[in-house]
C-alpha cells in the first residue's frame, strides 16, 4: 500500500522522493509553470512565467532564484531536507547565513566597522527600534525628513521613544519633491538624522544624502525599496534597514547595517527582540529567524554578484528607468509623473492619466489581460505605479511602454 502511494501526485506527503522525482510530482500536483529539459536559468526567457509583476512587495524575484530554490526545495544540497526543515544551528544553515552575510558585504562594501543583522518584523519595527537603540532616554532630540508616506509613519513612531522632530516635510508638495540639503532645519543637538532613501508609494529618491549637522550625529536610512539596487557608501551611515521584500528576498527578513560602537546603549525599556546587540551578540540566531527567506537573500546576492556586481546593476535599473520616464513625458501630457525630475525613482513610477480615473481602471484592466499585473497605485494615492526593482527584465518595461503608447493610441 505503502509503495502504490509513492507513485501518486501527493506521494510526497508520504515519503522523500529522489529530487528529480519530487520535481516531477511538484509540477503535476501545484501546476508549476513546466521547464524545459536542458535549458540553462540563463536561456529560459521571463514571459515563461506568464505575468511581468509589477507589484511594489512583495515583489518579482529572478526567475534563476525560484528555479535553483524550486530545484533544493525538497533535498537541500544532498541533506536529504528542505532548507525549510532544518534547525537554524545546524551545520547547513549555519553555512548558508554565513554565505548570505559574506556576499552582501562584498555587494555594499559593508566596512568592518558594521554589523550586518538579519531580523524579522519588518522595516516598520525598526521606527521603534532605531530611537530606543540610539536614544538615551525618550528626551533626547532626534530630526526626521519626511519625504513621504513611509519617513511619515517613522516620525510618528519615533516620537514615542524620542523627542522628534520633522527637520523638512514634502506633504504640502505632496511628497514630489526632496530639499536642498541646507532647508533641511536640524537641531544641533539631534542624536541622528532620519531619511526614507526612496519612497516606495511617491516614488520620490534621494540621489545623495544629507549630513547631520550634529557633528557626533547619525545618519539613518530606511532604504527598503532601493536595498541593493545601486552602491552605496555605508560608511556614512549609522543604521541603514531594508525589507527584503522588495529587490533581496521574499517578505518576512529585514536586513540591519549597524555601526557597531552604536550597538550596545539601548534604553532599559527596549524589548530584547528590539535591542541591536542581541543579534549582534548571536549573530542573527537569538531565536528561528525566517530560514527561507535568508536562504533566498543568499540566492539573490550570487545572482546580484554574477551580474557584474551593484555598479552594474545600478547601469541596468537606470536604463529601464529611461525608458518608462521618456515614454512619459513623450506622451503630450496623456501620462503624468508629478515627481520633480531630479528625484524620480528608479525603482517606483508613480504616474496618472490626464483623462482621469476610468481611464487609469481600464489602463490597468488591459495591462492586466496582456500579462502586466500589479499596476494599481497605492490606495492612499491612486493612479498607476510600475515597480521596476532589479528582477524586473528590461522586455517587461518595454512591454508596459509599447502597451502605453498602444493604449493613447486607441484612447486619444
């Protein structure tokens, strides 16, 4: 009985098959797009998968990822187990967190003064964390751009535990522009200086950074949304903390670049799961952290390596951007990107049509059917958002733009 079931689709709730086995009952039983024998990641071409996802996160991961994690899912690397079953302190893992760590340090240059911390909870746990680790008490001054919907909801979470203030606000603009450096009105005395790099809903992006003008003062950054997608000197920031969710890994991690002299000096009420030296002190592994989504942040970082590194990188997500912006503003007003020029986002491109809301729902409608999804702006905003974050092939950009000039063709 207990063979005849082997052979059934769900034959691997029962047993662990050999992976070439398992890969075969997986496509049959959970409809896995089917992969051609002998084609190498490299060759197989995106619209394989049937959709260009344009969601802001979580969002498209590269498809050699979810091929190799597809391909160790069942049997990871000859250890008879999923990465996903495996203790945390184990051996396998153990070496796969290290690996993670080494080539996002190689990626960002990550000094040996910073720890690098993988943590859960989200980039919205660290609006707390931040003030309670880098706050001698919930009276010392702390300066926060706020520069969009995200820097907002940090502010207003820091004032908790901090005494903070808004240094410059973009609300009245409506989060479409960033300041000149000098307008931004820091307190002296402030601990640190708080940015949201990129704002994910207003698709707004700083190109360099502010210094604090406190001379002992700390830069931190919330880069969620741009985390990976270009160089970045860490050495000029005290806490850099992204989401993974957007150009690193599935949702669920949330990677922390922290000085390390700034570790160590939380305020007595921080909870331990938010105080920077229990991770540092266990290197990440205090308790289960998310193992697969670290495991796909490793994944991720080989292919960002392979790609010729972040300068490269970089070189690609400004391409795409051209093109979707150019296709913009070549447009004769149809389509509208309210983001001043020099602080566009080369990840999030938030844009309207001039004919109004019906035609931003059928616009979305169509692109949905030709295999462009995710293209709703944020409900707080409305309007059309491409998400263009590494994964992002430059044909899935093409694509949208012959569709936009396709779509005011048929809709003048």
């Amino acid at each position: 009985m207990f063979a005849a079931a082997t052979t059934t689709p769900n034959s691997l709730l029962l047993h662990r098959p050999s992976p070439a086995a398992a890969k075969v009952a997986m496509d049959s039983s959970l409809r896995l797009p089917a992969r051609a024998a002998g084609i190498s990641c490299a060759a197989v071409a995106t619209p394989e998968r049937g959709v260009y996802n344009f969601a802001a996160g979580p969002a498209t991961l590269p498809l050699s990822v979810l091929q190799k994690a597809q391909e160790e899912l069942v049997d990871y690397r000859g250890s008879g187990m999923s990465i996903m079953e495996m203790s945390h302190r184990g051996k396998e893992f153990d070496a796969a967190i290290k690996k993670a760590e080494a080539d996002l340090r190689t990626l960002l240059a990550v000094p040996d003064t910073h720890e690098i911390l993988f943590l859960q909870g989200g980039a919205t746990t660290q609006f707390s964390a931040v003030p309670l680790n880098l706050c001698a008490s919930p009276s010392d001054p702390v300066d926060f751009v706020v520069s969009g919907s995200w820097s907002d909801k940090a502010f207003k979470e820091a004032k908790k535990f901090s005494a903070a203030s808004v240094a410059w606000s973009g609300k009245d603009g409506k989060y479409t522009s960033l300041p000149p450096f000098d307008a931004i009105k820091q307190n002296p005395e402030a601990k640190f200086l708080h940015i949201c790099s990129n704002e994910t809903i207003h698709g707004v992006e700083f190109k360099d950074y502010p210094e604090p003008k406190n001379k002992s003062g700390i830069l931190v950054a919330d880069m969620s949304s741009n985390f990976c997608s270009k160089p970045v000197d860490v050495s000029r920031f005290g806490i850099i903390y992204a989401g993974a969710q957007k150009n690193v890994g599935p949702s669920g991690v949330t990677i922390a670049i922290v000085r390390k002299d700034l570790i160590g000096n939380a305020q007595p009420i921080t909870p331990v799961m938010l105080d920077y030296k229990t991770h540092a002190d266990n290197a990440s592994l205090y308790n289960t952290p998310p193992c697969f989504a670290i495991y796909i942040c490793g994944l991720v970082f080989e292919d960002l390596l392979a790609q010729g590194g972040l300068a490269e990188v970089e070189k690609k997500n400004a391409h795409k951007a051209g093109i979707l912006y150019d296709a913009i503003d070549g447009s004769d007003g149809y389509y509208i990107c309210p983001v001043e020029k020099s602080v566009r986002s080369l990840m999030n491109v938030p844009f309207t049509l001039a004919k109004g809301g019906d035609f931003e729902k059928q616009f979305i409608a169509e692109a949905a059917k030709e295999g462009m999804v995710q293209l709703k702006g944020h409900r707080s905003v409305g309007g059309v958002r491409a998400s263009i974050y590494n994964a992002m092939p430059l044909a899935g950009v093409e694509k949208l733009v012959a569709f936009m000039k396709d779509f005011q063709a048929r809709n003048p």
